[in-house]
C-alpha cells in the first residue's frame, strides 16, 4: 500500500497541477473521484482544494451553475491560502466536496408522466369549484359530460395578470420546459380562445417548514397566494403565448435547477373579452409537465443535504 502511495505521489508531481486536473475531469463516474480519494490523503485533499467534484457536477449536468449560490455555504469558498481562516475554508471545502459527490451520484434522469403532484392555488377563479385550478392536471378539455379548464376572474383593464401555484413532484429536480394549453370555448358562439398574451414562470420554495407545506393552499387564504409566501429562486424570460387551442411548448433558455419543488405559471394579458360582460378572461384546459427533463434525488441524498 506504501509503495502505491509513493507511486501515487509521484505520478500526481510528474503530471504537474494543470495537468493532473484534466486527467481527472475525464472521469465519467463520480465514485471514481471517491475511489481515488481512498488512495492517499495527499490526493484526497487535492480532489477537495480544487473542487474537482464540483467540476465534475456541472459538467455532467449544466444546469446547476446558475444555482451555484443555493447549493453553496454562503458563497464563502475560497482557495485555501488565499484567506487568514484557513480551518474555515478547509471545512468550507469538504463540505462542498461532499455535497457535489453526493449530487453527482444522486442524479439520475427520469422521464415521468407525474412531474406535478398537486395544484396548490390560483390567483383567482371565477367559478369554483367547476373552474378550478384542478381541472389544468386533467388531459383534455371535458371530463365525462362537462367543459374541464381553470378560468380567472373577469377583468375590465385586459392587462391584469393571472397566476397558477403547483408542487412538483420531487423537491429538487431539473427544469427544462414547460407546457401550457388555452381552453377554448366551445360552447360560446364562435368558438374563443382565453388566452393569455404572455406566460412567464418562477421557481422555487415555500417560506414555510417543508412538514408544512401540504398546507400552502390553507395558509394564503383560500385560492389567492400570496408573493411573501414563496422564495423565487429563478423567474424565466416572458414568452409570448399564441391565441390557439393546443399545447404550446416553453423552452427554458438552459435547464435550471428547482430546490424546494414550486412552480408558478404567471399568465400576462388578457387576449380574449367575453361577449356576455364585456369582461377580460384566461381560460387554461391544461398545464402539463410530463415532457420535462426531471432529476430526482433519493430521500437519503435530501435528509443528507438537510443535516448540512
């Protein structure tokens, strides 16, 4: 074992810092960095001063880079040497080490149809509970002998903006795309669309305890969420929503990761007015996420992460 060590030693000497690194980022598998750090405690803490696990990470999965501050201790990581606390950084750093291992090896990509687990609320509803947030988790439009779609309040002023809460079905997962359907009336005479103008999305988590959270929809009052009960961790640019009744696919510019599993479809103007009150609607049949690229993480990787 001593004369693997020195062999060890010497290979990582030889190669020189730079070089040693790109070696180690062709790595594939994340238990390999694992592996390696049981060879010496001189490549353990190479692996660690380097942040070679967090390399790996975002380059097999992107996405994080733009949650970098959510997964890190306060931003605070620093080199070693470079601060007059070095135990402080050291900690800072294995701590991360461990955290990016453990992300690493509890990704795994899954295709699911389920990506919603509950709708929680809605900023308005016209009638409920016929027109109810509920009705955007059912595929089609009617549900036996009756129209299924969420519809907000009627508006005067067609700019009035319109919001539908939901909770995903893992609490962090990796967010790619979004889908959303307007309903379209048709048992109004010629047929309308309630579309929204605009569509913009927000993830992130709720400010209460997660044993909580279950009870979101009791908590803002009904149907009406409040902005002060959820932390947005990402807002997408706004997207334009064509006035037709069909599934209308929203790219994300880059796949963001969601910690704390909330989604709130903001829909920005109102595209159609009702002829019987002149008034302004959004109509939804359908909020549909099963297309999405999803990340679930084991329970054991979150109470993990909970401890830290």
């Amino acid at each position: 074992m001593a004369q693997t060590r020195e062999k060890c030693g010497d290979l990582m000497q030889w190669l020189g810092v730079d070089m040693f690194i790109q070696v180690l980022m062709h790595l594939d598998d994340p238990s390999d960095l694992v592996r390696l750090c049981a060879v010496s405690s001189s490549w353990r803490r190479f692996v660690i001063e380097h942040g070679i696990c967090k390399q790996l990470c975002l380059r097999k999965f992107p996405g994080m880079c733009s949650n970098v501050d959510l997964i890190e201790v306060d931003n605070l990581i620093e080199p070693v040497g470079r601060t007059s606390d070095c135990r402080r950084s050291w900690e800072w750093l294995k701590r991360n080490h461990r955290v990016y291992a453990f992300l690493a090896r509890g990704l795994s990509p899954v295709v699911t149809k389920d990506c919603i687990s509950e709708a929680i609320c809605a900023s308005s509803t016209d009638n409920y509970p016929e027109e109810t947030i509920q009705n955007t988790l059912e595929a089609g439009d009617r549900v036996e002998d009756r129209a299924s779609y969420w519809s907000s309040k009627g508006q005067a002023n067609p700019d009035v903006p319109e919001r539908l809460v939901y909770k995903l079905a893992s609490k962090l997962c990796l967010v790619t795309e979004i889908h959303v359907q307007p309903f379209q009336a048709y048992f109004q005479y010629g047929f309308p669309i309630y579309s929204s103008k605009s569509v913009r999305f927000r993830l992130g988590h709720s400010k209460f305890p997660m044993e909580l959270e279950d009870d979101i929809a009791i908590v803002t009052y009904g149907h009406r969420p409040r902005d002060d009960h959820f932390v947005w961790s990402y807002t997408s640019p706004e997207f334009p929503m064509a006035q037709e009744s069909q599934l209308q696919k929203f790219k994300l510019p880059e796949p963001v990761l969601c910690i704390g599993g909330i989604l709130q479809v903001e829909l920005l103007g109102r595209a159609q007015r009702q002829e019987i009150d002149g008034l302004h609607y959004i109509w939804c049949s359908l909020v549909p996420l099963y297309t999405l690229s999803f990340l679930f993480f084991p329970a054991r990787l979150l109470q993990f992460l909970h401890r830290l």
